[in-house]
C-alpha cells in the first residue's frame, strides 16, 4: 500500500503533531514527518502544501511571511484550536491504532 493511501484520514493530525515543538515552514514540516516516520512517509509537497491550507482555513494552524536569504518563507504554526483538536485527534488515533493492531495480530 502506498504511503499516501496509508496516511488517508490521518494526515491532519500528522501535520498537527509536526507543529507541536513550534512553528515550521512547509519543508521543515515534510522533513519532520519523513524523518519521525523512517523515511516511510516522504510525502510530495502537493499533499502537504494543501493539508496545510486547508488546516489554516479551519483556523487550526495560522501562517506568516518571512524572508530568509532573500527568499520568501511561509511559516505555521499551531492555534489554541488547533492545540485542543491535536489532543483529541491524538486519543482517537493512537485508540484506532491499537484496535487495529488487536485485530491484526495472528490468533494464539
């Protein structure tokens, strides 16, 4: 199965987590998620550039503009909504995962 058809349903609360240590621009963001996955979700920006817009239209991660070496950077970072929608999205992941695990593990 491909990463992306992996992460279905599950990015938002990835993009949430790679912003909880503080704000990071669109690359450092990827480049978190590629490395506290292994290297097994190196998601092209075309997935991660549209979760993050679409995260900041529903006010749960906000943006501003720098420049850094001469080049224009978009930094995000998490609201207070954002904050309360990772700790719930976490619970129900992490509960999802461990069903799931339960109910993939051979019989015994």
């Amino acid at each position: 199965m491909k990463e992306s058809q992996a992460l279905k349903g599950h990015l938002d609360v990835l993009l949430l987590t790679a912003l909880e240590e503080g704000p990071g621009h669109g690359y450092a963001i990827k480049e978190t998620l590629r490395q506290t996955s292994g290297g097994r979700f190196n998601l092209p920006t075309g997935t991660i550039y549209p979760a993050l817009h679409r995260l900041e239209d529903d006010h749960l991660v906000k943006s501003s503009w720098s420049v850094v070496d001469g080049r224009r950077r978009r930094t995000y970072q998490l609201t207070p909504t954002g904050k309360r929608r990772l700790a719930r999205d976490r619970q129900a992941s992490l509960q999802f995962a461990a069903t799931l695990q339960t109910m993939l593990e051979p019989s015994r």
